[in-house]
C-alpha cells in the first residue's frame, strides 16, 4: 500500500431523514436517522472527518468512494485494528 498508513475507522453519526410521501399522515414517526459508517480515514480537520471505501497503491493514493462527515454531526468514532 504506499508508503501511507492505512487507518479504518467506524463513525456513528446522525443524518437529517425525508419523506418520499406525497402525502405523509405520520410525520411525527419521522426522525434524524442514526448512520454507522465504516471506512479509510482519508483526513481530518475542525469541520468534517472524511472516510473512503477503497485506496489504491499509488503514493500519495487515490480514493473511490468519499464522504465527508460533519463534525458536529459524530456521536462516536473509534479506529478499527
């Protein structure tokens, strides 16, 4: 894998939720959703941890799959062995 550290990460966090309804009579069934993701730590900062499905073998790599998840949206994170 390069010369980089590979880090897989697990994050629980929460996402805003819609109705595909046209007309919705249960909308106090509806909730923010709570989302588990795993994935390659791509980078961090003050706004956003940003996860990838796969990482090729190129220095520095290339990622397929990004997200971007909000800090303030984390409820748990923790580095996967």
């Amino acid at each position: 894998m390069g010369q980089g550290v590979i880090h897989a990460m697990h994050i629980v966090w929460e996402d805003s939720a819609g109705s595909d309804s046209t007309w919705d009579h249960e909308p106090h069934k509806l909730t923010p959703a709570i989302i588990n993701s795993i994935g390659i730590l791509v980078r961090e900062d003050d706004q956003a941890v940003v996860l990838a499905v796969s990482a090729d073998d190129n220095t520095p790599p290339s990622y397929d799959g990004l997200l971007a998840i909000p800090r303030s949206a984390i409820r748990q994170r923790r580095r996967l062995e």
